[in-house]
C-alpha cells in the first residue's frame, strides 16, 4: 500500500481545539471489524460494551512539560526559539565547567528559530541552554542548565508548557494570554499517568475518568497498564509514498510481569485483550510470543505496524480519530481494514463527531 492510500477530507473546524467538560462525555463510535456496521454511543457507556473477564490495557506514561519558549541570547528579546524536549541523553562531552556542570543536562530536542552550534538560548527565569549540534532529520542535542539552587527537572516543570500538538492552536509568548493553556495542564494528561517520560499523551486514555475505571472493574473487567513513552515515533509524519521507506523512531516501553500474567489468564479463561490506545496496541504486539502472550521486559519499541500485520494479542481497540496519512490511522486499518476504517470516518464526519487528540473515539472489537 502508499501513502496516498490512507488520505480523507476533513473539514478544519472538526478538529478539536478543547476537551469537552466531562473526559467521559465524548461520543463512542462503535466498529464492528466482522460487519463493518457501526453503532453511536458516548464513552461512560463502555462498561456495557465489554463483558466480565475482559482485560483493559492503559499506557500509564505521564506527559513531561516539554515545550519551553526562549530567545537566542544574543539577539534580542524578538527572536523567539520554540523548543520540545524530546528525551534526556547521555551527556558526549562536557556541557559546562564548575558546580554548574552537575546539574547541566543533554536533551534531543527539537528546535523551532535556532540552529547554529554553541548558540545560547534564555528560557528566562535563569533556565538556559547551549546548542551541541545537530543531528539526523529535525533534532538537535542541546546542554540545558538550570538556575542555582534547582534541578533541571524542577526548572523544567516551572517553565515548561504542555507539548499539545500544533493543530490544537494555542498562542506563543507574544500572544495574548490564553487561558486554554493552563487547562491543558490538566486535561492534556491521563487520569491514570504515574511514569514520567512522554512528549505527547496517549489520547485515548483522555477519556477515562476514576469513576468509570471503578465501574469497569465492578463489572468484572480487569485493568492492568504498561508504560510506552510517546514521542516522535508515533507523531512524525510519513514523507515518502512508498511505506516501505518509512521506520518509526524507538520509543521507550516497559512491561511488567503482572501485566503478562494477566493477558495469559483472559486468554485461558476466553476474555478479550482490549488495548487503550494505538501505543499499548504498538507495545502489547511488539512482545508478543507464538502463543499469543506477552513477554515482560523494557527496551525500545519502533514496530510499524500497517496493513498485513497479523495480531497476536490485541482482540479490541479503543482509539481517537487520527490524521490522515498518519501512521496511527495506519495502524487502525491494519486491524480494522483500510476500507472499512475509511468509511466510519467518512460517517464520523458527516455526523460532526470531534477529531484528534481532544476529540471523540472509536471502539473497534
């Protein structure tokens, strides 16, 4: 398949630039995978849809503040630099001399206004970093240091903005103030996060609230997490029409024991595996044994999963709408069917149903 296989019409005022006020009052887009009919329900229904002895999956990876507006240092408070941590590194050389040096940090980044080598940038609030280099593609290595008396990680959560993605518009600096940004502190996070590590939020889990969680276990449905950071391989954007060219940068992933004991016991027992989210789905099948378990263990997850994959483990998945071309909407075709996941699309369209991250959902069992 290309690219272009995996296009379709959105109209731009679809896409939703906030959540709605209740995180389980978005509309629940039902996918029967046999027979490709669809069913309308709102997300505090799910309960009814799954069934005693179900598992549900979550990616508990909590997204860090890594968007930070700064100014190169030397060239006036006009020329802003926009910077998106994108994942600590181990340090190549030394950033800094003196005490400063031991709480220096190396982040890849990615850099929006700045690109030459040994350029300082002032995040203001004596937060400031120095250009290393760059690298393949769009990131750079930077050294960021924090003001006396703070960590970097303490630094970082004091002037850094949550990393919402560019088609949800929210001011810069410069801008008047936007009082949706101090929203998405909240919102643009899992009720259920606990492991730092992500730039962006596995969208699907914005749905869930503590209550519905408890209902889901009353029922008889057993929810278990695992951790996958996301980060630019799940949001970078295919270039190139023919697939096979594309690889997804690895993410961070962790799977506990409890996890896989779990999977094994709904699958001995004839229980789905319904995973939250196109990044546990990644993570769940990227450990999967012949069986059909899962394997525990950590490490770095960049499988592309797309048309022709055969799933081991995941029976049912919940996901938000993707944008087109992606390599998530990608992956839902690949365990919908290319046609068929078109198709609800295209309904989901023609009925307003709210696109991307703050936007409704899909079941597909």
């Amino acid at each position: 398949m290309r690219l272009s296989d995996f296009d379709y019409e959105l109209p731009p005022d679809r896409i939703a630039q906030e959540p709605l006020s209740g995180r389980d009052a978005s509309r629940l887009m039902v996918l029967d995978r046999t027979s490709g009919s669809l069913d309308h329900r709102v997300f505090s229904a799910l309960p009814d849809l799954m069934a005693p002895g179900d598992l549900l999956v979550l990616n508990d990876t909590r997204v860090i503040p890594a968007r930070l507006w700064g100014k190169r240092a030397d060239a006036g408070a006009s020329a802003r630099v926009e910077t998106l941590l994108v994942e600590r590194v181990p340090e190549r050389e030394p950033a800094e001399s003196g005490a400063r040096a031991r709480s220096t940090q190396v982040w890849r980044v990615m850099l929006r206004g700045s690109r030459r080598p040994d350029e300082r940038i002032d995040f203001g609030s004596g937060l400031t970093a120095r250009v290393i280099a760059r690298e393949d593609g769009a990131f750079h290595l930077i050294a960021l240091t924090p003001p006396a008396g703070q960590s970097a990680q303490e630094a970082i959560e004091s002037r850094g903005l949550m990393p919402v993605p560019p088609y949800i518009h929210r001011g810069s600096p410069d801008d008047p103030p936007d009082p949706r940004i101090a929203m998405d502190g909240e919102r643009y996070q899992t009720v259920f996060a606990s492991s730092p590590g992500a730039i962006a939020a596995p969208t699907a889990g914005l749905h869930f609230t503590p209550a519905l969680l408890d209902r889901l276990r009353a029922r008889g449905v057993g929810v278990e997490s695992l951790t996958l950071h996301v980060g630019p391989g799940t949001f970078l954007p295919v270039r190139d029409e023919d697939l096979d060219k594309h690889e997804l940068r690895p993410e961070a992933f962790a799977i506990p024991g409890r996890l896989c004991q779990a999977i094994a016991r709904a699958r001995a027992e004839g229980g789905r595996v319904v995973a939250v989210g196109t990044t546990v789905t990644r993570a769940l099948e990227s450990q999967a044994t012949p069986d059909g378990n899962v394997a525990p263990g950590t490490g770095r997850c960049a499988l592309f999963i797309r048309p022709g994959h055969a799933f081991r483990v995941v029976d049912s998945l919940i996901t938000n709408f993707h944008l087109p071309r992606s390599t998530l909407l990608m992956l839902v075709a690949a365990f919908a069917g290319r046609e068929r996941v078109l198709a609800a699309y295209a309904e989901a369209v023609r009925l307003e149903y709210r696109f991307y991250s703050y936007g409704d959902a899909m079941l597909l069992r």
